[in-house]
C-alpha cells in the first residue's frame, strides 16, 4: 500500500513539472530544443519515481563511483529535515527484533503469561485437587446423612383433645420445615454431584496429560503472537525507511520546479508566456508541497509507531538505518523443495489445523463407542471428521502456495535489482557525459541538473529495490525459521 502511496504522490508532484516544461516550449529553436531535453529528463523521472519496486544502492564499481553524490545527498537531507538526536533515537534492523522482545508491552504481557503456565506444577496441582475431592464427597456425605434425619426426625401425635391439635399444629410446622430443608439439602447435594463429577474430569485429565498437552499449544499460540509483533515491527522500518527515500525524491522534484518557475519568470518578463501559463507552473509547485506535507504526516505516524513497539521514547523522531544487502548466494541457496517440509513443521497455522482435526477424531472414535452406526450423534461426529480433514488439507495447500510464492518473489526481486542497477550505471556514464558537455559550456545549467536529477532518481530506484528485496528475503527467512508468513 505505501508503493501505491508513494506512485500516486509522485505523479501527482511531477505533473506540474512536465505541464510546466510543455508550456515553456514556446519559445525559440534553442529554447525549445533545451526545454524539451528537459521536459523528456523530467518525465524519465517521474515514471521511474512512480514505478519503485525494491532498495538499496549499486554493487562493485556502479557503488563506488555513485557513493559520493549518494553520500553528499543524504548528509544534506539529514541536516536539512532532521535535528540532531542521541545515539538512542536511532535505529538499525539488526536491533529491531532485540528491541521489541525486549520492551515492547504486548510481548511482555504474552512472556509473563507463558511463565505463568509454564511454573504450573502438576502434581501439587493434584494434591490440591485431590484434597478439593475428598472434602466435596464428605460435604455431600452429611448432607445426604441429614436428609435421612430429616425424615423420621418428628413422630405425629397419638393422643386426642386440645393439647393433640397443639401437637398436631407443631407437627405440621416442623414436617413443612423439614420438607423445604430436605428440597434444599438435595438441591445442594445435585450441585455437589455436579462439582465432584467436573473434578473428576479435571483430575483425570490432568494423569492423562491432556491438560498439559493443552497448556503447550497455548504456549505456542502465544510464542507465534510475539513472532507476529515482531514480523509487525520490522514491516514498519522498512515502511520508514522507503518514505524516507521517497521524500527525496519530492524534494528533488521541487527543486526542479522552482528552477522551471525561475524560468518561466524571466520569459514571462521578456513576453514569452502568459500569467496565466506562469500562474499554473506555480500551482504545480504548490501540489508538490502538498504532497511532501503529506508524506512529512505519513512518516511522523509511521515513526511514532515504531518508537512505541520497539519502547524507545516517543518523539517522532527517530531515524533508521539502511538495511544490509542480500548476496548473490543467499538467494541462490534458496530451494523450495528442499525447504517447504521444515517450514511446514513450524507453522503455528498448520500446527493449530492438526490440533483441530486429531480433536475431530477423538470425538468421532468416541462417538462410535458409545452410539450405533445408525445414530445421528454418530453420523455428525464423522462428518465433522471429514470437514476438519478437508480444513487442515486446505491449510496445507495454502501454506504451500504461499511459501512458494514467497521463495519466488525473493529471486524476482534479485533480477529486478539487478536490472535496475544496470540502469543505474549507464545513468552514471550519461551524467559524466552531461557533466563534461557543462564544464565545456555546451550545454545549460538547468540541463546539466536535470541530468544530476536523473541520476538521483536511477540510485533511488536501485535503494527502492534492495529494500524489496531484503523484505521478500526477511520473510523468507521468518517462514523456515519459524513457520510465520508475513
């Protein structure tokens, strides 16, 4: 999503620059000539801005001849945009899992609940239980022992006259009491029966190891949580980090604009072009700015997330680190095949799917147990068999597509990136033609520094797909680690 963010701000920014460039082509055969060579620069760098698709620089002589003007473009951006910070305000990849395990609140609070399983000590857990039984069967014992009481508690009265029908009131008084108290006593006694069965249940359970069967698949559950956090974590640097090359590219394409309006100014002086025509160029200035206060507001909210989850202080200032490079051999190692098994076994997905269906079968062996074939009870246990069968088959095959997919992604991004650093190194060569064709005065400023901006735009491009490719790698690497797909 932030790559369609990112085309849509672009090619909203440099729509005024190439509507500007058209309108300044109105002049004479030398200007015209100079404009268009302008004009075709600026839309080589809108289209290659718009259509980013990976991150980082160029290798062996590409980098070293492009490092300078790399290195000279950041120091000035980071001087320009942001204020100095302590060492504690930045941040590499490298850190980023660290970090988060170590600070973020939703990790700890899923920590302390695995500790708090994982001290559970079942066999002092089956003392108490055992001890609970024994007291519950012994309550239920003397209440049942008072209802027999209860019953032959009060003789009726065998005498007759006024002190029998006394007697006979008392009598009754005393049978009503008994009655309620029995209906209440064998209430109790129902619910007791009800308590000591849910025990039992428990405390079998427990010797069969079923309970601690299922406290580990919550451990599991709560360990592929934190997994999740951290895949979230890193997803949001390598957000931060391309927002921070496509402001430079905004930047670049305002600095191209006021040099266009600069332009236009001084033809219009001179009667070239109408007010109207140099009111519209600056309008185009003024959607480029939008479209950096835009990702300016993108990038605070990206960056105050990240310092959250990784629990550094909130500043919104935080700056991160470019990502290393993935080699050459790296993703030639990569084989599907040999791969798709063990990052199947770890899989919480498919992990959780076999829990569901060994539990589907379960029900359906016991259902077989203790219904005929014929029984609706039986029949249902067996369909829902099926259907958890049909499910985990399903999870399987998506698990598979996925990781295949992800695999594949890894080398095509590698191809991209390889194809964008050729780019960028006969971009290098036209720039020091222009450079030299400049020096020598043949040609103006402004096309010289269309020229820089190109070249600008190609190494960004290249930064664009190393950083794709590093996150299709990153992923791969959470799949047959631990079975995560981001």
């Amino acid at each position: 999503m932030s790559r369609r963010i990112t085309a849509l701000l672009l090619a909203l920014a440099m729509s005024g620059v190439l509507f500007a460039t058209a309108l300044a082509e109105e002049d004479t055969a030398e200007q015209s000539a100079q404009t268009a060579q302008a004009e075709a620069r600026s839309e080589t760098t809108a289209d290659n801005a718009a259509t980013k698709s990976t991150a980082e620089g160029v290798q062996g002589e590409t980098d070293t001849a492009a490092a300078p003007v790399q290195e000279t473009t950041q120091e000035n951006e980071a001087d320009a945009n942001v204020p100095d910070l302590s060492p504690v305000a930045d941040l590499t990849f490298a850190q980023v899992e660290e970090r988060v395990r170590n600070n973020n609140l939703t990790i700890l609070a899923l920590e302390e609940n695995i500790a708090a399983v994982e001290a559970t000590d079942y066999k002092e857990l089956l003392r108490d239980l055992d001890d609970q039984l024994d007291e519950l069967e012994d309550a239920k014992d003397g209440i049942e022992a008072l209802i027999g009481q209860l019953q032959s508690s009060v003789e009726p009265p065998l005498t007759s006259g006024e002190e029998s029908n006394v007697d006979l009131k008392l009598y009754g008084q005393v049978t009503v009491n008994n009655l309620l108290t029995k209906a209440l006593a064998s209430a109790t006694v129902a619910s007791l029966e009800s308590s000591i069965e849910s025990l039992e249940d428990t405390i079998a359970d427990i010797r069969s190891g079923k309970t601690q069967k299922t406290a580990q698949d919550g451990i599991r559950q709560m360990e592929n949580l934190e997994d999740q956090v951290v895949v979230g974590a890193e997803n949001l640097y390598m957000t931060v980090l391309e927002l921070q090359n496509t402001r430079s590219a905004l930047e670049r394409s305002l600095e191209a604009m006021d040099r266009t309006i600069q332009e236009m100014e001084l033809r219009y002086q001179l009667g070239q072009i109408s007010a109207l025509q140099l009111q519209q160029a600056k309008g185009g200035r003024t959607q480029i700015e939008s479209g950096i206060a835009t990702l300016e507001s993108s990038m605070d909210g990206a960056v105050v997330q990240l310092e959250m989850m990784v629990g550094a202080d909130v500043t919104g200032r935080m700056r991160v680190a470019e990502v290393p490079e993935i080699s050459d051999a790296l993703v030639e190692a990569i084989d599907y095949e040999k791969e798709v098994e063990s990052a199947k076994e770890r899989s919480y997905d498919l992990y959780a799917a076999r829990v569901t269906l060994n539990d589907a079968e379960e029900d359906y062996k016991e259902a077989k147990k203790e219904h005929g074939k014929n029984t609706y009870e039986r029949k249902m246990a067996e369909h829902q068999w099926q259907a958890a069968q049909y499910t985990y088959q399903a999870a399987e095959q998506s698990f598979e597509a996925q990781f295949r997919a992800l695999c594949a992604s890894v080398k095509d991004y590698h191809q991209i990136l390889k194809a964008k650093e050729t780019a960028l190194a006969i971009e290098q060569a036209d720039f020091e033609a222009q450079k030299l064709k400049y020096e020598q005065g043949s040609i103006s400023k402004n096309t010289y520094l269309t020229a820089q901006d190109d070249l600008a735009a190609a190494r960004d491009e290249v930064t664009t797909a190393k950083h794709n490719l590093y996150t299709a790698y990153r992923s791969y690497e959470w799949a047959i680690n631990s079975g995560v797909m981001g």
